[in-house]
C-alpha cells in the first residue's frame, strides 16, 4: 500500500485511507504476465493436497468450476450452495452466450481485440492485467466445455457457431440457443458431481454461510445455517472461496433470481475484506417491462436478441397506434440513426440510456410510456420464421408466456432493468481479498469488467475463475503458508458463532409492524430513483438520509414469524435484507464520491454535449475499495466507511472518449 495514491480527499460520509497496491500483480510483457505468474506460484505435492480443506461457498459457473477443479487436484473441498441443489445456481438463467476469441469466423478477432474490446467496454475502468488474462483463457474454456459435452450451437458443416453480442464488431460468442447458462452450468455440475461421488467434494446444500471466521488474520472457516431445519454449524478450513455472485436485488426488481443475495459477500466486509467499486452497476437494455406494483422480479430477454431484433419507438410524443400501424417512415430506428457503425449492438450501458431517453422525451409505447419496441418483422422477411424459431425460439415462448403476445407476429416490449454488478469483494490479480486465505470468484469480485460489463462475458469470467485461476492461485496461497489446526473452542470461532446465534435472535425478537418484502421494496425504489440508470448530488445524498432512516425503522418494526429452528424464509429474507440495507448506502456513498459518468455510473454533472457519460480521467482513474466503517451492531451507527484508492494504470489500451458512433 502506498500513500502516493489520492484521487479524491475526505468526503461528507467518508474519511480516506492509505493508497492501495496490488502486490501480486506482475509486470513486464502483458501477454506473459499470467504464465509467468504461473511459473513463480509455489506448487503443493499432489499426496500433500489431501491434507488440506478447503471451503467454497456457491456453486455456480465460478463455484462449481472451482469446487470440481480444486477436487481434482487432490484437495479436500467443503462447498455449499443454499439451493436444493448445485445446478440451480443463478449462472442456469445465463441466456445468450459466451465469448472466447477463436477467431473461427475468420473476421479479425484475436485475444488481444477481446482484450482491447473489454477495456473500452468497461470505459477504462479495469485492470489491463486481469482483462488480458481473461481473454488469454476465453480460448481455452471452449476447449474446456466442449470436452465435457456442452452442446454449442454448430453450423450445417458441424462446426461450432458463433454471434455477436454488444460492443464489439466481430463474431465471438459461442451459444447453445438462449440457454448457453444452464448448459455451461450442467458441464461443471457433471465435473463437480465426479468428485462428490469420489468423495473429494463434502457437498452441503440447503446451506446458507451466515459469517467469516478469521484466525490470526487469516480466513479459516464460516458458520452455516441449514435452512431446512434452522441448524448453525461451523465449518474450518484451510482457505475460503466465495463465488456466491452480484447484488443487483438490492433495487428489489432486477432479472435475478430471488434468492440472489449479497450477504457472504457483505459478512466478509464486514470481517475486513474491501469492498470495490459498488456502484458499478449493469442495467440491462432487454428486459420485459414491469407491469405494476405486485412484481417481485423482471425476466431477461437476451441480449443475442439485437443481432436481428431492430429497436425502435415512434418519431412523434404520443404515439399510441399499434406498432403494424405505424408506417416506416414514422419509425425511429434510434440506435441505428446514434450509432451507426454498432446500431442494435452498442454496449448495454449506452443501450439503456438511450432508451430511458426516448421513452423520457414521451416517445415510449406500452403502458406508462416504459418501453421500446424490438422488432423481427425484417428477420422473418430475410431468413423465415423456421429460422428465427431455430435460433430464438425458447426466448420467444418465454416472451409469450410471459405478455400473452405472439412475437413472430408484433414486436416485443423491452425496458432496460438492473442485471449485473460489476463490483464486488476487491482482489488482487490471485483473486485473493484484502483478508488473507479469502478468494472471491464471478460475479462475487469486482475483477474484470470495470464499470461495464460486455455482453458474454460474465460466463467467461466466472469459468475463467473457477477452471484457470484459482487451482493456480489457492495452490500457492496453501503452498506458501503453514497451517496449525484450529479447535472449535477457539475464542475467534465461539465469537462469531455467538454474533450469529445473537443475530437470529435479534431478528426474531423486534416482532414489529412491517414485513421484510416491505423493508425491501421500499429500498429497491430508493436505489432506483436515485442510484439507478441516472444519477446527481442531490438524488443520492437523499437516498443516503432516506437509507439510514430505513435501517433504523427496519431494526425496530420488522415483523420475522416463526423460530429459527425451523424453515423459515421469512428469517433467510430478513438477514439478507438488513445486509442489502447497509450495501445499497455504501452504494450511494461511492456514487456520491465519484463526480464522473462512466459505463453504467452515469452522474448527470458529467455528460458529453451529446448526453454520453463524461469520464475524468485525472480525477477517478482509481479503483475505490471500501474498507468497513462499522455501522455497530443491529443498525446502530458506527464509524464512516474508508476509501482507499487503486490507481489504474494503462500500458496498453489508452483512455479515450469511447465512440461506437
């Protein structure tokens, strides 16, 4: 850590901390960094590794790669995944694909333009040294999944298929029509399976990890509760990996599934583990619109959608004719017209911006003026309704089921909803957080998307992680260090046990007013509001004051039935709530700080005279990693978070003012 490294200085609801360093982040030659850092690792012996545990919490794309590769090599895993089992981890409702730069279409791709796209497409806000790596292994996670009999799209000749996705002007996302999630996710659910029936996998699900245990600075277990029958246990290990995914529920409506939460994640900040970029979050541009109050979620429509779907809205405020009444010429083709040289296939940041600008401007259709037409009546002209069945039709029947509209004959609805969060736990370049022995995968780090995620790309990430990187990297984490065994009884492992039990209790004991979904709700529209799509000064210092209000009201009237001995979802939504509370302030704490638009953090101060997000680039080249405040126990206020400052470095792909015109 150094000094040297202020971009910004004390903030109202801040104080400021040393500069940040990554200290295993190599040098030199970018395209042999990753071997070299290889090479250097410290290796264990393969009849050494049956000695140690360790514990991986998630089973997703990250996890279960992780768990399955980590087990092959010899290790004892201890995974958990508070599903009913493995493969219904939210990586299943991955829709469009995943990228990797094969170059099979011959169309100038390479890993060095995968590299160079995911940079820009993330506005130069994320580490060249770990977007390069990422691209590096893109190639090899196809190989990967092919071998284990993930069935990839192919082409007549049998080769495999390949589309486009947003940013990016070649052909390099490799699909299994829209379900490329859950396929890819059966591949690594088939390999970690091997392993639980070897025996080298001790597989808890129905778990849910309700703390971190730290033992002379170094993570070396959780406590677990079975959410079946209420029961804590404490589990110990050697090195703690979690790939538990994003936060995007804390708007309440996002495309996650509903049990997606952010309380791993937050224990671990909480315990010490920096906390980056937060407010880096993805709304996506195609999802289906809400339709009113009593939603509980959003459904996805998939992004492959706009490589022959066309956007469009009318050219006049107030159009409210159907849309086959509309005649061409009365049709704004907007992406098309702004972004010529992409069209449809802007990044998604600038996608959903530019239609909460057109349905602003009073140009939205359907109900309440939330939505923007996607359109295949020209697809089906050009390549028949066979065609488009073939590649789309499981993402059409979902549409129908869903709106009771036919898409082959009218065109879909879209609005743009929150999807992704490109920040997380901080890590080095071993995936390793700021508290020793603790590994975040996927979604679950802020590691390579910056403050825009492309298209495809959260697939790659999270097998990269879990197939590549960590079997490198927890290697020579275990390899480097010595590990005594600790006692149950230790005095760090019967404290955490007893915050957890004093938690629940807590909980259960306020016997208010107000239900959870209450609490939830009215914090989902707090964030969006004012740390949603757009965002200012004054919107976010509201949603601070109006937050801490509701934490305090959520400590005293929540309303939890039932005990803790039991299944209670009740009890599982308000622990994650009260952590979703405290996250969605520091969200809007780290919104406030940086004065800048860039990717999905669009701060209405900072705008091009064309309306695109303004980067400044001598003022927020940095990570920003939170270091835990303390907001004390069960609400009460406690100290500011600290903001510690990574400088962003760029060798390679220079910031520039991003243009998809």
């Amino acid at each position: 850590m150094s000094d040297s490294t202020k971009f910004v200085g004390e903030g109202e609801f801040y104080s400021v901390g040393t500069g940040l360093t990554d200290p295993a982040a190599p040098d030199g030659d970018i395209e042999t960094r990753w071997e070299r850092r290889k090479f250097a690792a410290k290796l264990v012996n393969p009849a050494n590794r049956r000695k140690h545990k360790v514990i991986v919490v998630g089973t997703g794309l990250a996890g279960g790669a992780a768990g399955a590769s980590l087990a092959e090599q010899g290790y004892h895993v201890v995974q958990f995944c508070f599903q009913d089992s493995p493969r219904r981890a939210h990586s299943i409702a991955a829709q469009g694909g995943i990228n990797a730069a094969k170059n099979y279409r011959n169309d100038g791709d390479s890993v060095y333009r995968l590299f160079y796209d995911t940079v820009k497409g993330g506005d130069f806000r994320g580490r060249e040294s770990n977007i390069h790596r990422l691209a590096e292994n893109s190639v090899k996670i196809i190989d990967q999944c092919v071998a284990q009999g993930v069935p990839f799209a192919r082409e007549y000749s049998g080769l495999l298929d390949t589309r486009s996705f947003g940013g990016v002007q070649v052909q390099r996302t490799f699909y299994a029509r829209g379900q490329t999630g859950q396929q890819l996710l059966i591949g690594a659910y088939q390999a970690l399976s091997k392993q639980i029936d070897a025996g080298n996998v001790e597989m808890h699900a129905r778990h849910e990890m309700l703390d971190l245990i730290i033992v002379d600075g170094r993570a070396r277990g959780i406590v677990a509760r079975n959410l079946v029958t209420g029961e804590l246990s404490t589990h110990l290990g050697d090195a703690v990996v979690l790939a538990t995914g994003g936060y995007g529920n804390v708007f309440f409506l996002s495309t996650n599934a509903k049990g997606s939460n952010t309380s791993a994640i937050w224990r671990a900040h909480r315990r010490g583990a920096y906390f980056g970029n937060p407010c880096y979050t993805q709304i996506h541009p195609t999802c289906i619109p809400r339709s009113g109050d009593h939603q509980s979620k959003l459904t996805l429509m998939s992004e492959s959608l706009r490589n022959d779907g066309r956007i469009w809205v009318p050219k006049q405020m107030g159009d409210n004719r159907p849309p086959e009444q509309i005649p061409e010429d009365e049709r704004d083709y907007y992406l098309e017209r702004i972004y010529p040289a992409f069209g449809n296939l802007v990044p998604r940041d600038i996608a959903s911006r530019a239609a909460k600008n057109v349905c602003d401007e009073g140009r939205g259709v359907g109900p309440g003026g939330q939505g923007v037409y996607l359109d295949f009546a020209d697809a089906i002209a050009r390549m028949g309704e066979d065609t488009v069945r073939e590649k789309y039709g499981n993402l059409f029947d979902m549409y129908a089921r869903i709106t009771a509209e036919n898409p082959y004959k009218q065109p879909m609805r879209i609005y743009p909803a929150v999807h992704y969060t490109m920040g997380g736990l901080w890590v080095d370049y071993d995936l390793q957080t700021t508290i020793p022995g603790l590994f975040a995968a996927g979604e679950a780090n802020f590691s390579d998307h910056g403050a825009n995620r492309l298209g495809a790309s959260a697939l790659m990430q999270g097998l990269s992680d879990g197939y590549f990187i960590l079997p490198n990297t927890v290697n020579h984490y275990i390899a480097s260090n010595k590990f005594a065994a600790v006692p149950t009884d230790a005095p760090d492992v019967v404290e955490v046990e007893t915050l957890v039990k004093e938690r629940i209790e807590k909980l259960l004991s306020i016997n208010g007013d107000r239900t959870v979904d209450s609490f939830h709700k009215e914090l989902g529209q707090i964030m969006w509001d004012y740390c949603g799509m757009a965002r200012n000064d004054a919107g976010l210092r509201k949603a601070i004051s109006e937050i801490r209000h509701l934490r305090d009201e959520f400590w005293k009237r929540v309303k939890v039935p039932g005990t803790g001995a039991e299944l209670n979802q009740s009890l599982e939504k308000a622990n994650r709530v009260a952590d979703f509370i405290e996250l969605g302030e520091l969200m809007c704490i780290d919104a406030l700080m940086r004065e800048e638009s860039c990717g999905g953090h669009f701060r209405e101060e900072s705008q091009t005279p064309d309306g695109e997000a303004a980067r400044q680039d001598d003022k927020f080249s940095f990570v920003a990693a939170w270091e835990y405040g303390g907001q004390g126990r069960f609400g009460t206020t406690g100290g500011d978070p600290v903001l510690h400052q990574e400088e962003l470095i760029f060798d390679y792909v220079h910031p520039a003012q991003r243009s998809y015109a």
